[in-house]
C-alpha cells in the first residue's frame, strides 16, 4: 500500500482546498493510505470544516519552530507570502523519510516544499500546477507596482517553473490551458486530470429568478463587471419583460479584504441596484448547493485556468455563463452547455445572459445537457485518473 501526502498551503476557502481534500478521501477508497498535509496552520476566521472523519489532516506548521510558524504577504504579491520561503527550510524536521512514498504538491510555491522533502530524504513528488509563475506573473501583476521589476522577475519565474517540473516526477495539471507551457519544460512528464465534483443523483429542474456568481472574491476577480453587466440587462429587458423585474443577481463567496467588499456594496448603491444585487459573503457548503440547485443560470466574468465554480454549478444542473478559452469550457458546449463569452466583452455577456433569461426552456435544456456531462467529472473519477498515473509511475500497471 502506497503512502500518500497530498501537500497543500494553508485549509482555506478555495478550489484548491476543495480538490485535495476530496483527492485524499477517494484515494483512500482506492487502496491507499493518504493524508491531507497542511504547511500553515492560520487563524483567519473562515476556515474550510470537515464533517466527516474521513480525512486525516496534519498542520505541519504546529511542530515548526516558533519562528517559522508566523507569516506574512509580501508587499504587492496577492499569492506570495514568507512561509512558501520559510516552510522549505524546515518541513524535513517533521516529515519523515518512512512516512510517505509519493507527495502531491498543491500549487507552485508549496512545491518548493515538496523539493525539499526529495533533496533531503528522497520522497518523489506530483506537481499539481494550477497556475505556473509565468503565467501568474504576467496575468496578476502586470498592472501593479510589480511590472517594474519584470525584467528581474520574469527569468526568475522561468527558473522556478522549470525547476519544479524537472524534479518532479510527474506534471499534473486541470486543463488544456497550461498544458503546452508546461510541456515545454518536460514533454513527457505532463497530464491533464480535470478537477472533480459531488455527484448530484437527482437532476433539478425548478428553478428560481436567481442568477448566481460564486468565487473567492477581491478587485481582481472583477466583480464590477457584473454591475455593469446588471445594468445593461435591465435596461435591456425591463420594459419589454416584466418577469425580467423579479430577477436578482447574488454575488457569493468570501472576500479576501474586508475593505472591498465594502467598496462593491457602496458601488451597488450608487448605482441604483440594490434591489436586483444581493452580496452574501461567505456561505457555507450547503446553503451554496442549495443555490446551485435553484439558480437560472451561473455567471462568472473572469477567465479561469479551471473555474471549479462552473463545474460545481453543472453538477446541479445550473447552465454557466463563463469567458471563453477558461478551463472548465474543455468539458462544455458552447450554445449546448451554457455560453462562453469574450472575457470582458459587455456586449456578448449581456447578449447570453438575456437569452437565459428570456427563454426558460433552453435554461432548462442546457442545465439538463450540463448536468449530464459532469457525472463524468466526479471526484471520485478525479481519483481513478490520479491512480492511473500513480501506477504507471510506479511501475504497478
């Protein structure tokens, strides 16, 4: 029996989160023994909570030193904090040789981690590349304070990127959008395992005035955009529909800053749309399911190497609106499906979104058409593929 450590960050609010935890609950069911490897243990106040006991989880951060157990972001980064560069140093004390034979590292700068563990006591390791550093780089910091420094930075981020595929035995990777990039690195050791969700036995077809965005929000994920989009809709709609006046947009999810969110309600007001704009915050697993079930149509306005959101949502039968080329539109239809807008294109998102809600039967055909496809896309599925690479990796084919 192979001993598995699925290594991620920090147990936060996240689709990162989301997917090792459930890789560690179905490899289990395979035959393996896995446990949940956590670097941070951090005191923010949402916190993913696990119901079952079904999922070992070790903070690995409780046996550092005292010094290496605090951490902070560094000025300008949104992703990159000091215990990515601190945790290398001392994650060998509390790891031991015997305890794993395989490592699945959650995200670049956490495999700077995994590296450290086969340097010092041989453990090999998956990456799970969500996003490379090029990639990051370029698509998070080009209009901050940070593009001033992409001269040093960018052979930096190519260093990184590569250092962590050459080590690795193995790439993994969500979707077809990083898969050439990383395959430049090393052309054979890259695989595409797309992310999973819960399998929903029972296909939902009443659904509510309700029109959905989920994610983990701050200015980044655009969630202006959506007010925009809200605006011209209504304009759009209103006088010629007037079931178009019942609908109401909710915004889910937490926030990363306080502050922002704060900011976005103020702009909901001075925009005269606190009637069709409701901002919950973060909820929890089962009032967002509940929302999933009910929603007319899922919206999402920023591009997204996967976009779990998507996935979840189909997996309710709930149609998605997501922008072009994202990740999670490798398992959709365009105008089967859902639609797949430009991303940032206000004339193509207003255009889908009308016809959704315009027209209930096609909401319902392509809700039904998307719940179809995600059975396919289970966890459960996720870890079979996983073990198929495990396998041959290890020569037990």
């Amino acid at each position: 029996m192979l001993k598995i450590g699925v290594l991620i960050d920090q147990l936060s609010i996240g689709g990162v989160a989301k997917v090792a935890i459930e890789e560690v609950r179905y490899l289990k069911k395979l035959g393996y023994q896995a446990d949940l490897l956590v670097l941070l243990r951090t005191g923010q106040k949402k916190k993913i909570k696990l119901t079952d006991n079904e999922i070992t989880i070790k903070f690995l951060s409780d046996k550092f030193p005292a010094i290496f157990k605090k951490s902070f972001k560094f000025p300008f980064f949104s992703y990159f904090s000091s215990f990515h560069i601190t945790s290398p140093f001392v994650i060998d004390r509390v790891i031991k040789k015997d305890d794993y034979d395989l490592i699945i590292s959650h995200g670049t700068y956490t495999c700077l981690s995994a590296i450290r563990l086969l340097k010092k006591l041989n453990i090999p390791y998956i990456a799970y590349i969500w996003d490379p550093v090029t990639y990051i780089q370029k698509k998070v910091y080009s209009n901050t304070p940070l593009r001033i420094l992409f001269p040093i930075l960018k052979p930096v981020s190519y260093f990184i990127d590569n250092f962590i595929v050459k080590n690795s035995i193995a790439v993994i990777t969500g979707s077809k959008v990083h898969y050439k990039n990383l395959k430049s690195f090393d052309e054979d050791k890259v695989f595409i395992v797309y992310p999973g969700c819960k399998n929903i036995k029972t296909y939902q077809n009443r659904r509510e005035k309700i029109i959905l965005s989920v994610t983990r929000w701050d200015s980044g994920k655009n969630p202006d955009f959506l007010l925009k989009i809200m605006k011209r809709v209504n304009e759009l709609l209103k006088a010629s529909n007037k079931v178009y006046s019942r609908y109401k947009l909710i915004i889910a999810g937490g926030w990363l800053r306080d502050y922002e969110k704060t900011k976005f309600k103020n702009r909901i007001i001075s925009e005269n749309l606190d009637n069709k704009v409701k901002v919950l915050g973060y909820i929890d697993k089962n009032k967002l399911e509940k929302l999933y079930s009910k929603a007319k149509v899922l919206i999402y306005p920023n591009f997204e190497a996967f976009g779990m959101t998507g996935l979840e949502a189909a997996s309710f039968g709930c149609p998605i609106i997501f922008p072009k080329g994202s990740g999670v539109t490798d398992l959709f239809e365009h105008e089967k499906h859902g639609f797949f807008p430009e991303e940032g294109n206000i004339d193509e998102f207003v255009l889908y979104l009308s016809r959704i809600l315009l027209d209930n039967n096609l909401a319902l055909e392509m809700g039904k058409s998307a719940y179809d496809v995600a059975k396919n896309y289970t966890f459960y599925e996720h870890a079979k593929k996983l073990d198929e690479i495990i396998k041959k990796l290890f020569g037990k084919e």
